[in-house]
C-alpha cells in the first residue's frame, strides 16, 4: 500500500530531505508540500529544490491542502506545529511530528489530537537513536551506583533550542531506570564556584557552531572508567528514513498517540 506523504516546511533543510527520501521510497508518493504563507518558494516545484521536478506546487493553504494526503510529516516549531495538528484533526490526516522544544501544554495538545488521529510523536526519528536509548535503559540500569551521568549533544549553529529534545529524552530515559525525576535531578549548565558534583544528578552540556548534524553522548564517569554510548548523525537522511518508517507504522489505525519505541517494536 502506497503512503500519500504531506510535507511541512518543504522548503527547509529537513524538508528537503524529506522529499529526498519520499521520491527514492517504493511505498510512499509525495502528494503536498507546505510552506508559510509569504515564503519565496510558493508556486513552485517543491521537486525542483532537490533536482528533480515532480509536478507538486508548493502551497500554504494547509487545510485545504491536506484532503489529498494520508499523512503530513512535521519538523518545523512548535506553534507552527500546533496550527498543522488542527488541521490534520479536523482532516483525519495522521502526523509524524519530529518537532522539539514543545512545552508541556503543547505536548498535551498533541496528545489530546491523538484521541481522534494517530500521531507518531519523537523527538528523534533516526533508528540508531531509539536503539540507543534502548541502550541506555539497560546501562543505567547496570551502572546505577557509583557512576556519574553526564549528556553531551552538539548542533549546528541554527538550531533554536537546547538542550536538544533528544539529549533530553536521553536523560528522561536514564533518569526513568533510575528511578529519579530529571525535572529534579537535572544540571543544565555549570559556571563559577559550583562546588563538588551531586551524584544524584544527571548533567547536560550543549554545543552549537557549523553545520554539526548531530551528535549525542552519554557518559558514565566511574571510578577508573568511563563508558560511553553515543549516537552521531552524518546528514539529515536517518530522521527522514525514520519519519517514513512512523507514517508506514500509522497506515490503518484511527487514533492513538506512538512514539518511536513503537514504531520498532522496542517497547
């Protein structure tokens, strides 16, 4: 069965990819791309902005625009995200929201739009990310005493919010085996006289500067060890794969709220 893929912020740099990965795609066809109004690319062959012209116009009457899609793919911010998931409810169209920096009151819209749609809902679509915190689940576990946990991610200099949501579904994941809250346990930045490190607490550092993809470490800093899990993403293609994956995995079903870990069968 044929997957009719929506893309929101066609013109973008994920965006773009997505396309990339819709037209190399066996089972998915790219029916609508989507820009905000006003955008300089509106009008034009979305296929044309990766070198191959396809026939579909760039457009940004989203509500209308979705009636010919399965499934819109979103990776772009957050109230931009929200205005899309009204639609997609109102449409019956399922969503694939790769979108981070959602506050909590964004994060149970999204959840409340699952009751009537399917949403897949991750901070990081890419298959060797969800391994990983798989990973970490069963390091935390084992390294649960005696070890300090730091998160280290890196982006490129436009990226607009930090930590990284999947830096801090990281911490969520190991906070979640330890059994801590990491809206409790949580250092997000370090500077002056701090004085000598909680060991209860899971620290964070960020790094923003070139065109970094991707980049995420977990280090667990023992006593003459360290163990190190880390995920480092070469391009964009791995989230546009995965988003694929997650609007497959949504095809049939009616509502419900699913993240990656689904998507896998990690669960």
């Amino acid at each position: 069965m044929t997957v009719k893929i929506a893309v929101a912020g066609s013109s973008g740099r994920m965006g773009r990819t997505l396309i990339e990965a819709v037209f190399k795609s066996e089972d998915a066809t790219l029916t609508v791309a989507l820009e905000q109004p006003g955008s300089p690319f509106l009008g034009k062959d979305v296929g044309e902005l990766v070198g191959t012209p396809c026939g579909v116009t760039i457009r940004d009457d989203f509500d209308a625009a979705l009636s010919g899609a399965d499934c819109l793919i979103d990776f772009t911010r957050p109230a931009g995200t929200l205005a899309h998931l009204a639609s997609c409810r109102k449409r019956g169209v399922a969503m694939v929201i790769g979108t981070t920096g959602m506050e909590a009151d964004q994060k149970q819209a999204i959840a409340d739009a699952a009751r009537d749609i399917p949403i897949v809902f991750a901070p990081n679509m890419a298959v060797g990310v969800n391994l990983v915190f798989k990973l970490l689940d069963t390091a935390a576990r084992v390294l649960s005493q005696g070890y300090d946990i730091e998160v280290i991610e890196a982006h490129h200099r436009h990226k607009v919010d930090a930590p990284s949501g999947t830096a801090l579904r990281m911490g969520e994941v190991v906070a979640a085996a330890l059994g801590r809250d990491l809206g409790q346990c949580a250092v997000y930045g370090r500077e002056g006289v701090t004085g000598e490190r909680d060991p209860s607490t899971i620290g964070f550092a960020t790094v923003r500067g070139g065109d970094i993809v991707g980049d995420h470490t977990v280090l667990f800093a023992g006593t003459g060890e360290r163990i190190e899990i880390t995920h480092k993403a070469a391009s964009r293609m791995p989230y546009a794969l995965g988003s694929l994956r997650a609007a497959r995995f949504l095809q049939g079903r009616r509502n419900g709220l699913f993240d990656m870990q689904d998507v896998l069968g990690l669960r």
